[in-house]
C-alpha cells in the first residue's frame, strides 16, 4: 500500500532533524517536490506537501491524531 509505504519513508527520515527553531524545523528532510504525506505528532495529524526545494512544508492540520488519511493515494483529513 502507498499509504503505508510513505509512513514508513518517513519514519525512516525522521532520524534527520534539525533539534532547533520552529516545530516546522523538524519536519524530515529529503523528498521528492510535488508529493504529500501523513506526518503525525503528539496530538495530532498533518498533511505535508513538499517544496521546490526538496523540502517538507505542513499543507494542512487535521482535527486530532488519526485524522490523516492517505489510503486512497492522496492524504486528507478525515475528521
């Protein structure tokens, strides 16, 4: 399954953080631009888009943890 693939690229990614500034510096880096992603932390669930510049951008906030669905190819919120 594509969702899951891409839950676990970013898992695989998640050990390349940059510790300082902004929540949106910690987001994983390293993507191909034009795609999109289910990104979860504490609370919560994002969709991330990334940029021109091979980086990950939040898209969206979904309402809660579990929210991100991504089981059709394309991540959205659910709830």
């Amino acid at each position: 399954m594509q969702f899951r693939y891409t839950q676990l690229t970013l898992v695989a990614v998640m050990a390349v953080f940059v510790q300082a500034g902004p929540a949106e510096s910690l987001l994983p880096r390293g993507c191909s631009p034009g795609t999109y992603a289910c990104y979860t932390t504490p609370g919560k669930d994002e969709i991330l888009v990334c940029d021109t510049s091979g980086d990950w951008e939040v898209a969206a906030i979904c309402g809660g943890a579990g929210c991100c669905d991504a089981s059709s190819g394309v991540p959205h919120c659910d709830c």
